[in-house]
C-alpha cells in the first residue's frame, strides 16, 4: 500500500515536472524562461563544508567530530563504510579551491570552519589549535586578495565529539553557551576580515536526522521529542550568537549574521487547491522551514500548527525568551536542495506535490517574514557518482533553479542578494557516502592528488556569472535547444525518488 502511495507520488511529480519543463511559454508567460540580468552587485558564489571536502581528519591537532566518529562506527547508516578522512583534501588543497572560484568569476566563497579543527575538546575558553588558525587566515586572506568575499558558517553539522560524550550534544542546554563561546572566538579572530556570517547550516536536518531518524550524526534516533528539543537548543545557541556579535562585534566589524535554513516546496496538485488542502501545504512548509523561520523571523515564538501537532513535546519559550529570539539575523539564507526535497516528498499528502520551485518558496519566504533580504546560501541538486564531468541534468537544474531566483527577483519583488551555487567541489555527502556528487568540480576519490577539474556545470555557471543572468542572445538556443521532456525528467524522477528506508522513517516521525 505504502508502495502504491509512493508509485502515485512518482507519477504525479514525473508528470508535474514534465508539464513544467515543456510549458508553453506563450500560455505561462510568467513561469516561462526569463532572459534578464540580476540588480548590478548580485554576490555570485560557491560554497562548500568542512566535514564534506577538508579530509585531514586527524592532522595537525584536529580532533574528532561527532561525523568522524559516526562515519568510523559500524552503526552508522551510512552507505558501505564510506569516511570522510581524506574526501576532498581541501585542507591540503585550498589553494586548489580557490583557483576553481577564480575560474568561475565568482564574488563570494561560503565554507564552514571546522570547530573540534580548531578546539578539539570543544571548549574555546581553552587554547585554540593555532595550526587550524592559520590554515582559516590564510584561506580568508587569499579569498580576499582575489576579491572573493568569505561568507563563513560556524558550525555544519560537525560538533566536536568530546560534546556529544560529555553533554550528550545538541540536547543539551549547556552546548548553547559553548556555542556562544566558540562564536566569540571566532568572530574576534577572524571577524575584522568577514562581512557575512552564518551561525549554522540547516538546522532542520540536525533535529531530525541527528537526533530524531538517527542516519546523520550523532546517530541517535530519539524521534520527535529528540528532534524538537534539539532544535530549540539550535535555535537558542544561534540568538546568543548573533547577540554577541550584535553587542560585542558589530560596532567595529559592521558585518552580518544571519543562520543558514532549509525548506522544501509544496503546493496543490492541480485542481486540488481547496481551502483545506492549501492550509496543509502552509503547514507543511510551516513544520519544516517555520520551525525554525518563525522564531527568528517572526514573532519568536513555533509556528501555531506545530504548537497543535506536537502539544506538550513542544518546548516552549517564555515571553521574555521570545523577545531575545525574535529579529535576530540581519538577512535571511535559505538552502534549496536536495536534502530538503526528499524529506519534504515524504509529508505530502493526497492531493499535494513537492516540486523544486524555488521562486515560490522565496516569495513565501518575502510575504511569510516581512520581506526581508535574502542569499540563497545553498542552491543545487546532485548527480549519481557515475555522472563524470558531462553533468547535463546539473545544468539543466541549475539554469532552472537560478532562472527561478530571477524570476523571484523581477517578477514578486522579492529582495534576494546573492546565490551560492551548491557545492565548489565533490566531496562527502553525508548519508550518501560518495554515491551522489555535487560539485561544479569533479573530484576522482581515487587519485592521492585529487585534481579539481570543471564540469560542464561549472562552464555553465561561469558564463552565467559572467553575463550577470541571462543574456537574451541565447533565446534561440533555449527555444531550439529545448531537451525533450523524457529525457530530463525521466532523470529527475529517479533522483527525486526516496531513496532509502530512513527518509520513511524520517516522514513518520516529522508527521
Ligand atoms: C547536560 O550535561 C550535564 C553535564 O554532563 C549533565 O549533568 C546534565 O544532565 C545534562 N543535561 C541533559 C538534559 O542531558
Ligand atoms: C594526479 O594524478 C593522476 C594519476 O596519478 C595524474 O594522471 C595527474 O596528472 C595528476 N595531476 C596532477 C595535477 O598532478
């Protein structure tokens, strides 16, 4: 039965994708291919994480994360026994990293500083590792030297391992001051250098999969009430951070904080968008990027459905808490990807559709909290590893994604200020081990150099990035050029499938 849902899931989506991707462009004019130019100054950018490409996972005082540890173990879900250890040996190879950024023009570089690198106990009220001080000064320094403005995350995912041992992690209220701590250091050792700061990197994903489902580290499969007390955790060491930084750091370094959330989109299939049906799909959304969202950018408090869903499980902020919550990111990042799309195709419902529409979710996101300013901090989809550097489908979904960001832009008026193209190079992805690659730059696991070499995805973006948008020149090419609708989405399909019993397992326990 489950699977019969699933296969009427497959077909719809198959069949709104297709409709999408050969719509007339005479009759939807206004979700049609939009040849135009982003506002002069757009921040064109990649990015990357720590976990994901850096390797060196023992060198020069590093000390374990909870991803080194989970992806060492035999529990971990992980696909065969996959690590991290070396992956892109962007530790070793950042200059080689910000070459590819020179070679796509961009203006922005988003990567993720390692903690347990930096503090392998944890505790930055200790000494810092001054090797892994370095090794972040002289990547900002050159970044700089370049003109690529270094937009940097905190913490993605990779929690010093000693805290997960000793506090029991992201559960526990102490790792909220910790945080606090970490994020001082930081922003005084390296905060004069970086206008754009990003607390962490997808929350939602930390809760459910770290804590609730249990195939991301740490590992643990605490279900809902896991998941929801881990992200109010998340969500209070975020506002001590940026409070810090707001008292403490802004008055000289003048930059921005912001914490980086992940949503999908869901919307009514077509003649389904009753009332009722159209109040799901807003809790949906409502469940997943308002968690999160509606604290921050709201009014500081959960979102009234997930009060109803979840009750008493739902911890809850006090008034004055909430005052402390609200207002505190200086601009909204969002992350559109694949991660997100798969968990979200397991909440619709009969009658919805999970589409990757992009510009809906930035005009949700603009009528939603106040039309605030927005970077696309992480937009992208991922090819099977056995795609090499003919990446076709990453273009094609990347011309569509971007071409929606503009559409976003031109047509609802919605403020959004840079895009990072997800990810600069293949690296770790997580559950999916290295069976998926996200790069622009193709990475052969194989070879101890492990050359960065450009994927027709990464020449693509480089002309994109060059023209500032879409140049109406190439409107024969796109008329002519058009891929048949089989062909993409026939792909598509597969790549959006739910591919693993966790995300099941993920969607029981996120309903
Ligand atoms: C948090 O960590 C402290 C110190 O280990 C411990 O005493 C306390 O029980 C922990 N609290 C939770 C909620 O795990
Ligand atoms: C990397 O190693 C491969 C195989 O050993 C070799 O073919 C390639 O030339 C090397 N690349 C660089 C830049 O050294």
């Amino acid at each position: 039965n489950q699977n019969r849902i699933k296969i009427q899931i497959a077909a719809a989506l198959l069949l709104c994708l297709c409709a999408r991707a050969s719509a007339d462009v005479t009759v939807y004019s206004s979700q049609s291919f939009l040849h135009d130019t982003f506002p002069s100054g757009f921040l064109w950018g990649s990015g990357t994480s720590a976990f994901q490409t850096e390797g060196a996972w023992d060198q020069e005082g590093k000390g374990t994360s909870v991803w080194d540890h989970y992806t060492h173990s035999a529990v971990s879900g992980n696909s065969a026994t996959e690590t991290a250890n070396v992956a892109s040996d962007s530790y070793t190879h950042w200059e080689e990293d910000v070459k590819a950024l020179e070679l796509l023009g961009v203006r922005s570089y988003s990567f993720s500083l390692s903690w347990p690198r930096l503090f392998p106990d944890g505790n930055a009220r200790s000494e810092p590792n001054t090797a892994a001080v370095e090794h972040y000064s002289r990547l900002i320094e050159r970044l700089l030297q370049k003109k690529i403005e270094p937009i940097v995350t905190l913490h993605h995912w990779d929690l010093p391992q000693v805290l997960q041992e000793r506090y029991g992690g992201w559960k526990n209220n102490t790792l909220v001051g910790l945080f606090e701590e970490y994020a001082a250091f930081c922003f005084h050792t390296f905060g004069s250098r970086v206008r754009y700061w990003l607390t962490m990197h997808n929350p939602y994903l930390v809760a459910v999969h770290g804590y609730g489902t249990g195939v991301h580290a740490p590992g643990e499969a605490g279900g809902p009430s896991g998941s929801l007390i881990v992200a109010h955790n998340l969500i209070r060491a975020h506002a001590k951070a940026w409070h810090t930084y707001n008292a403490h750091y802004r008055p000289t370094q003048k930059g921005k904080v912001s914490i980086v959330l992940g949503s999908h989109w869901v919307e009514p299939q077509r003649g389904q968008a009753t009332a009722a049906n159209v109040a799901l799909c807003q809790q949906s959304i409502e469940a997943v990027l308002g968690w999160f969202a509606n604290p921050i950018f709201g009014d500081g408090d959960y979102p009234v459905s997930l009060k109803i869903k979840h009750g008493a499980l739902l911890p809850t902020f006090s008034a004055e808490e909430k005052l402390w919550v609200r207002k505190t990111a200086d601009f909204f990042a969002l992350s559109f990807g694949p991660n997100n799309l798969r968990l979200g195709r397991n909440l619709v419902q009969y009658g919805q559709t999970v589409t990757p529409d992009l510009r809906r979710i930035l005009s949700w996101i603009k009528l939603e909290y106040g039309d605030p300013r927005v970077l696309v901090a992480e937009g992208g989809w991922f090819s099977e590893a056995s795609v090499g550097i003919e990446d076709t489908v990453a273009i094609y979904l990347m011309k569509s994604f971007i071409n929606q960001v503009l559409q976003a832009i031109k047509f609802d008026g919605v403020q959004v200020f840079g895009y990072s193209a997800w990810s600069l190079v293949d690296g770790f992805e997580w559950n999916y081990g290295y069976t998926v690659r996200r790069g622009l730059f193709y990475i052969d696991f194989s070879q101890p150099n492990r050359t960065r070499t450009p994927k027709t995805s990464a020449q693509y973006y480089q002309r994109v990035v060059a023209d500032n948008g879409f140049l109406s020149d190439e409107t024969f090419r796109e008329v002519k050029g058009r891929f048949p609708c089989d062909f993409h989405w026939g792909i598509a399909d597969s790549t959006l499938q739910v591919r693993r019993q966790e995300d099941d397992f993920a969607a029981e326990n996120a309903k």
